[in-house]
C-alpha cells in the first residue's frame, strides 16, 4: 500500500498576528474606557486622615459609602441621614439587592472615634460583613504624623 506523499511545497511558515493584535486593541480601548468611567466617583470632600499603608478599594458598584463629619452628620451614599433608622434602611435596602456588599467608612480626621465605631456596627448590624476605612497618602512633604 503507498501512502500519500506529503507535498514538499511551501507550506505555512508564520503565523498571522493580525487578529490578535485587533482583539488586544480593542480590549485595550474597553480597559481604557471602563477604568477613567470608574475612577469618577461621586462623593463630598472630606479631610481623611493620612495612612502610609492600604490599597484602592476595588469594586466600587458593590460598596456603600458611609461619611460621618466634624459636627456629627452622616452621610450614605450622598445623602444627608437624620437619623439611624434612615442609615439602617439605606443599608438594609443596598445589601438585599448584593450580598456582598462592602461598607466604606470615610471620616472627616476631627470626628470623633465614636462616629465611625457606631457606623460600623450599623454595617455590622445590617448584615455588612465586609467593610473599609478610608484614608488618604500622606503627602510625600510630611514627615511627622498630625497629633
């Protein structure tokens, strides 16, 4: 029984990279697009104490943002809160539609300890297992930690 020759022609010799580089252009103007849309996040300013350790929270659609201030009012996700009972709904109704839901606790650096403890166990309370402080980079001019 003869076998067929294999044709001793030219056969393919490289690769086309055309398609790969498409896709990865692509992906890359998708990344591009979704990062600048994320880092716009909306929020009041608030004067955070410096922290040399931590990481960007990630996730920013599962979180809930809770801001306490200077002169004792709390803020959720933007909105003024009267009093505990409207920050527990708004927890409550956040964390029925994501189970995942992450808490970040962002003070103002003259509030007091007390405000940010009873915020987390409002998150705690409600459900939030997972939650965050938030803090800012000392600016690389300052040596000595505020007191």
């Amino acid at each position: 029984m003869a076998m067929g020759e294999l044709d001793d022609g030219e056969g393919i010799n490289g690769i086309n990279v055309t398609p790969l580089v498409d896709i990865i252009l692509v992906l890359l103007v998708i990344f591009m697009v979704t990062t600048t849309t994320i880092q716009q996040v909306e929020g009041m300013e608030v004067d955070k104490p410096d922290a040399a350790t931590g990481q960007a929270v990630e996730d920013l659609p599962k979180s809930i943002l809770l801001v306490c201030h200077t002169d004792g009012r709390y803020v959720v996700d933007g909105v003024v809160m009267t009093d505990d009972a409207a920050i527990e709904k708004s927890i409550r109704s956040k964390a029925k539609d994501n189970p995942d839901l992450q808490g970040i606790v962002q003070c103002d650096e003259g509030a007091k300890v007390g405000s940010m403890v009873h915020l987390i166990d409002l998150l705690r309370a409600n459900g939030v297992k997972k939650y965050a402080i938030a803090t800012e980079k000392p600016s690389p001019d300052t040596n000595a930690p505020k007191g």
